[in-house]
C-alpha cells in the first residue's frame, strides 16, 4: 500500500513492562465474519502476512495519546498499541473505535475496565455522568484535594473522571503554584499533602496528564513536589542533582531546539520513575504503564531525530577517528555511542537494521578497533558495550569485516584479535569483562547464526579465517600455562603488547626440563607430583577455565576445524595437565573438554586419546581424589559409564588393558566392573571368532558382498588400528601348501597364551594404598602413532613368520593365515576389498603436534 496514513508499527507489553515491536504494516478497520464485528486488521508491509487481527469491543478501553498512538488492553496482562506514522491516520481508526462505540472522538480515552460490582453500580447511569467536583485550589483544601486523589486510585471509572476535571480545569498548574507559595511559607504540611497529590495524579496513569506535568513549564516543579516524602526526615534534593549536578553534555552542539528539549524532557521523566517514584507493589504496577510508554516512544523519535541528521553523525565519526581527538573528548563520544545504541534498541526492526547500516557505513567497527586498544578503562567498557550491540544486531556484519580486514591487515590488530586479546588482558579480579568478550566471541563463532548461500558459505571461509587468524592468540595463555618450554614462554611475552606476568607465572618448582608432550615415565598414579605447570593464580585458573569453555563449544559445533587443531596441537594433552590444578573448577572444565571430544565417538578422537595414554590424568585425579564424594569424583566416573553405556570398544578395552588394576577396588559404583565385564564379553566374542576361521574364510566373499559387516567383524577392523604406521598384513609365502593352515594356527595360539601369561606377570603393582605404578611413555609421538606401550600392553616377540602379533590383533592373525589358503578361496575381488580395508585406515593423516 502507498498511504503512509495508515502506515502503523505494532507493539506489545512484556512481562517486563518493557514495549515489544511486533512489525510495520497498514491498518485497516472492517468487518470479519470469524469475529462477528468491526475489527483493528494489520498488514505487515514486508510480505502481506497479518500481524494484528483485534475486534472492537464495545466495552474495551482505547486511549489516544500522543496524537499517534492507540493504546489499549486485550485481555488482564496482554497491552497493544499501534504507532502511527501521520497523525491523520490515527485520527481517522480512532473516529472508527468512537464510532463502534458510541463515544465522542474528541474524548483521549473511550471508557476505562470496571469490576462488576462497579458495573452493577453504574449501570443504570447516564453516559453523560457528572464529572467529579473539585475542590477550590486553596492552601486550606490541599488535605481535602489529597483525600480525593488517593481515594479514586481503586476504581477505574472516578480514576477517568478525575482526570478529565483535571485536564478541563487547569487544575496542575494551579497545584503547582500553590507549591511555589508552600515552598516560600515553608509550609512543611501542605508540602506533605501536595506530594500525596502529584504522585496520586502520577498514578492515574494518564497520557494528556503527563504532557501537562513534563513541560518545560512544569517539570521542575513536579519534581520539587516529590521532594516532600512524609516519610523522610529531611526532604530530598533532585531539583539540586537535576540542575546542577547532572550535566548535559554535547559531544557536538545540537543545532535543533525540539531535539534539545525532547533529551531534557526523556532524561527528567526517566529520572522520576527510576529515582524518585518507590517500587511499584503489585497493585500499583499497572499504574505507571502510561509513564513507561511516554518514556519508550520518547526515545523512538530522539533516536529518530538524531539519525536523519546525516551531518551530526558524520562530525561525530570524524572526531572520533580523527587521531588529534584528545582523550577526554574521545571518552565522551564513545560514551555518546554507547547511549545511542542502547536508545536504537527501542526502533523496529527495519529502523534498527537501517540504523546499524549507517554506523557500519560510516565506520564504526575501524573506529571500535581504535579505541578497545585504549588505556582508559572506561573507554574500553564503553567500546565493548558498543560492540556487543553490533554482535546482537549482526554477527555476520561483524564477521565480514573482520575476513576483508585480513586481508589488508597484520594478525595482531585483526578486530577479533584485539577482542581476545581485551579478554586475556582483563585486571578485573572477576574477569567481568572478559566473560563479556567471550559471549560475543561464541556469538562470532556459532555455526548456528552463519549465512549459507548458493555463491557463498559463510560458516566455511569465516571458520577458516578465524583458525588461521585467531585460534593461537585464543590458546596461547593455555598452551603457555601448560608448557616447560621456556623459549615458548618468551615468545608469548613478546608476542602481546599487554603485560602478562600473572598469567604466566608459575607457582610450582620443575625439576624437569623435558617438553610438555613429553611425561615422566616414573609418574605414579594416584601421586600428588606433578611434572607439569599447573596455574595457581585465581586469576589465571578463571581465565583459562573461559578460554576451556569456548574450546568446549568449538569442539561440539565445529568438526574438522578442530579436530585438526586439537591433534595438531596434541591439545587435549595440554588441557589435561589442567587436572592437577588445585582450583577443581578448572580442573573440572579440563574434564568437561574431554568429555564433549568422548561424546562425539568419533574414532579419529578415540585413537588419538588411546595412543596418547590421555586417561591417565583422569585416573590419576579420580585416585588423588581420594574416598571424597565431590563433583570432581561424579564427573570422572559419569565419563566412564558413559563409555560403558555407549560400549564404546576401543576406549574399553584401552581402559581395562592398561587401567582395570589400579580402578577395581572402586566398588560403590559397578561402572569399572561394568566395563571389565564388557571388555571380557568382547573378548569372548573374538575367541568364538577366531575358532570358526576355516567356515569365515569359506564365506568371505558372501560376508564381503553384503553392504554391512556384523558387529563384532567391525570391532576386529577398528582394533586392528592399535599401531599406525606399522604393516598390519604380514608377508605371507603363496607357495606354502594348504595343509600348513592347522602348524601356523596353533603356534598363533601358542604365541597368544604365551602373551596372555606375560600380561598377568607385567600387570601393575600396588606401590602405596590407593597408588599403582605404571611405566608410560606419553610423548607428542605417541599422539603421531609411533610406539607407545605400557607394561601392561607391551610388543610380544615376533612370530615364527615375522610377524608382529598382538593380543587385540585378531584380524592380522586371521589375514595371515588367509593367504595360505590359495587353492581354497582365491577371489581376486576379496583380496583388493581386504588390501582396501586393511589398508586404509593408513591413509589417515597422521596424528601430531
């Protein structure tokens, strides 16, 4: 539609009292046959669909005010209101409610919600009714005019008649004079009485009254007359704090005069409701609606106002970015900013969006990165304020800048850099803003919100960008914290404009000088040492515990990214030398990192943690911590019954191979019991396997054709990746006969038994109550797939045909012997389908820092 008269944004109230935008569209009154009567239709002008589909009812109470709104109550708790772009359009839907029913249009208010016992009560009166007599407007009534002010507040009906003899007679502004006379008397009881008045008047809740009150004229005075508590001892001073304390400041002069005065005016009225005026009971809390609504659009045209004058906003920007700014001017116009923004909160949706362009446009991110790097605490809180509006409004306005800004720019004064960096830097013993920054980093990195088109996806080049960009400035007080590495130590000191001592002070001795990735092989478990640095500083430990959260999230809504960077890395290792620390709730956000990277049963993840030896920390916490039933000691043990439940195959068996000894005496919950018996039960299963090669191999290429191998096949495949980088297929001789099938089987068996004894023989010994001693070997190339064994899980001897045979190796020994049957089973198919399964789980990249 083009008649901009009828142009209207929808509103509603919230639970907060607080004016929700429901859209811009075009009202119409007409009748609907659904609701048996005239009815309020609103069409949303962006596609047409029906934002508000409200009849007339003749006993509803509409309010005009303002000259372009309607105001009205649907049901108890539900208010609505429609804004009107021209003030014709609202005259003309407001003779159209008047008409249905039967009231004047001159009236502000067609009837006001009674009760039925007001109902019955009135119902016989005349709509013409008498308004309510008021008394003369004399010093000596003033007690009488309060005791009618007070009395009327509990019926709707007198609240609309008093204050429609109130409107007609002049009656506030002989209040106020009267005030003015009290005041120079220092006549301290009829102060008291005109305080009872204003604020009674106050909560009549009336639109044409407030205009009236708020004036230039009035304001001072209204306020003067709710200085007068009778409840105070001495009355207060917010006359004082208004005119001399609180001070208008212009960043740039205000040329336009109504501009002026509608600040003045939104500043005087916002201080009355939050300042002067006591919390609102339950009774009363409807009664100031109106004042909230007078507030809220107030704010609507000064935002408005400010943002059609293209040349304020550009003076504004250009002093801000302009590098001879002094200091304290550029705090005031980032405070301006600030307010600003927070006021455009209160445009509808499409004004906002165009409100935040205009700011994109003429530059505020540049502007934001200038001032976050500021020394000024105040400055910096401002900026990130400001920025976190533009993350709301926008994330992928932000994340576009940020990838363009790449491309000029160095790493380090990236945007995103300079906002992890401001979270890292935070002196706040809280870390107050820090947890602020890292709300918005989520935002920034949150799938969730990312644009997909068909000519770009926003989630892959922004992802990509931000681990290449951003993802080492992010860890690098984790992987500092966590490391020996005295060079590295430097590097990150340099590396930062900020000074870093509490973060990468260490609190513990190292006699150790051997990198990160590498452990001690004579760690005990159950031991108290630690051969790791492990923060102390309450500071630090928070800090780090943020950083773990978002790594957290990346790892449950990010895949190959972070998989990628934790192996790179060796990250999870890092993390886990957390354990030790002496704060648990760190500790504990290092436990809650492995258990989203368990959660996800991605196997690439399980072989990593198998060939790090990673539960080893885990278990070490749970055994230090002892007989205490605490958080730390629910989280370990739900991670592992997590396993159990999820029978997660490779991490059982790695759990109960290398750990089952140190964990069996736990018996106040059947979860490593749990997983023994599974362990054994898989075990058993392979055995049974193993006994009926001959018909397997028979079948093979039947078993082969079909698209999904049994359970129990897939495990053998899995665990047969315990060694990467090692031949899993031994060199077997085809000119062997067949017949040699049962010589090569039993001495397989032979060197299975013979590896079983040995295992009962190397298990771990009891060192000291609670503590077993284990000899692992966790170095960076564990993680890559090299050797890495325990005494528990060490190489057997090579076989009689060279092969290296293992005690979850089933399948090797199985393919081994598959070769010698040639006359049997010779599918050319089977062998390139058992060559591909065999061998590619070799093709994956290798796992390493």
């Amino acid at each position: 539609m083009s008649d901009t008269r009828r142009r209207v944004k929808v509103y509603t109230l919230n639970e907060d009292r607080q004016w929700d935008d429901r859209g811009t569209g075009h009202v119409s009154s007409t009748y609907v046959e659904e609701l048996k009567g005239m009815s309020l239709l609103v069409r949303a002008e962006s596609d047409g669909s029906l934002l508000l589909e409200s009849k007339i009812n003749p006993n509803t109470a509409y309010q005009k005010q303002q000259d372009t709104l309607i105001v009205w109550s649907e049901a108890e708790n539900y208010d609505l209101a429609l804004s009107f772009q021209e003030k014709a359009g609202c005259d003309e839907i407001w003779e159209k409610i008047c008409q249905v029913q039967g009231k004047d249009p001159s009236v502000e208010v067609t009837q006001d919600l009674i009760d039925e016992s007001e109902e019955e009560r009135f119902e016989e009166m005349p709509e013409t009714s008498h308004l309510i007599d008021l008394p003369t407007c004399e010093l000596n009534k003033l007690e009488e005019i309060a005791d009618l002010v007070t009395s009327v507040l509990s019926s709707p009906i007198r609240r609309e008649k008093l204050a429609l003899a109130l409107e007609n007679e002049g009656y506030i502004k002989k209040l106020l004079q009267l005030f003015q006379a009290c005041e120079t008397l220092e006549n301290t009881e009829g102060l008291h009485h005109l305080y009872e008045i204003i604020r009674g008047i106050l909560f009549l809740n009336k639109a044409t009254l407030f205009e009236v009150m708020f004036s230039d004229e009035c304001i001072m005075d209204v306020v003067g007359c709710l200085e007068y508590d009778p409840a105070l001892a001495q009355p207060k001073r917010h006359r004082e704090f208004l005119t001399k304390t609180a001070k208008f400041k212009e960043v740039i002069p205000i040329t336009d005069s109504e501009l002026r005065q509608k600040i003045h005016q939104t500043y005087r009225v916002q201080y009355i409701q939050d300042i002067i005026l006591p919390t609102p009971s339950v009774f009363e809390e409807n009664f100031l609606s109106t004042l909230t609504s007078f507030i809220f659009f107030n704010k609507v045209e000064i935002v408005s106002m400010l943002q059609e004058d293209e040349k304020f906003l550009s003076e504004v920007f250009a002093q801000l970015t302009d590098e001879a700014t002094d200091d304290d001017k550029r705090r005031e116009l980032v405070n301006f900013f600030k307010e600003f923004c927070a006021f455009s909160q209160t445009l509808q949706p499409q004004n906002r969006d165009a409100f935040f362009k205009t700011l994109a446009k003429l530059g505020i991110l540049p502007a934001l990165e200038i001032v976050m790097g500021m020394d000024d605490l105040q400055v910096r809180s401002a900026a990130t304020d400001i920025f976190s509006y533009l993350v709301e409004f926008s994330p992928s306005m932000v994340r576009e800048f940020v990838m363009q800004e790449a491309q000029q720019s160095d790493d380090d004064i990236l945007l995103i850099n300079v906002v992890i960096e401001q979270m890292i830097c935070d002196t706040d013993p809280e870390l107050g803003g820090a947890v602020q920054l890292m709300g918005l980093l989520r935002t920034l990195i949150d799938p969730e919100n990312m644009l997909a088109t068909t000519n770009k996806t926003e989630k892959s080049e922004f992802l990509n960008f931000f681990y290449n960009h951003c993802m080492h400035v992010l860890t690098a007080p984790l992987l500092t914290n966590t490391s020996e590495d005295k060079c590295e130590k430097d590097f990150f000191l340099k590396h930062y404009r900020y000074s870093w001592s509490f973060v990468c002070t260490p609190s513990h001795s190292h006699s150790h000088s051997t990198p990160s990735s590498s452990i001690s092989q004579d760690n005990i478990v159950g031991s108290n040492k630690s051969n790791t640095i492990c923060p102390d500083n309450y500071q630090t430990a928070q800090l780090l515990a943020l950083i773990l959260e978002l790594l957290t999230f990346c790892v449950e809504h990010h895949t190959y990214h972070i998989k990628n960077y934790i192996m790179n890395k060796d990250l999870l290792r890092r993390v886990l030398v957390l354990m030790n620390s002496k704060h648990t709730f760190l500790a504990l956000c290092a436990l809650r990192f492995m258990r989203r990277i368990i959660g996800l049963k991605d196997e690439f993840y399980n072989r990593y943690i198998t060939k790090g030896n990673l539960f080893e920390p885990v278990i070490n916490a749970l055994l230090d911590n002892g007989t205490r039933y605490n958080l730390l000691n629910s989280a370990v043990i739900e991670l592992f019954e997590f396993i159990r439940v999820e029978d997660i195959k490779s991490l059982t068996a790695h759990i109960v191979e290398n750990f089952y000894k140190a964990l069996e005496s736990i018996e106040y919950v059947q979860t490593f019991k749990g997983l023994k018996t599974k362990y054994e039960q898989e075990k058993d299963r392979q055995n049974q396997k193993l006994n009926s090669v001959p018909s397997i191999l028979r079948s093979n290429r039947f078993r082969r054709d079909a698209k999904a191998l049994e359970e129990d096949e897939e495990m053998w495949f899995n665990e047969d990746e315990e060694e990467e980088g090692k031949a899993v297929v031994a060199p077997v001789e085809k000119s062997k006969p067949e017949d040699d099938f049962p010589d090569n089987y039993e001495k397989f068996m032979e060197t299975k038994k013979a590896k079983e004894s040995e295992d009962k023989e190397n298990l771990p010994k009891r060192t000291s109550p609670g503590g077993f001693k284990f000899t692992f070997s966790h170095s960076a190339s564990a993680a890559n797939g090299t050797n890495s064994k325990s005494v528990v899980a060490q190489t057997p001897p090579a076989t009689s045909n060279g092969s290296s045979s293992k005690t979850t190796n089933l399948p090797t020994s199985v393919t081994a012997t598959k070769g010698s049957l040639v006359g049997l089973v010779d599918y050319p198919d089977d062998e390139e389908e058992d060559e591909e399964e065999e061998t590619s789980p070799r093709k994956r990249p290798r796992l390493g820092s």
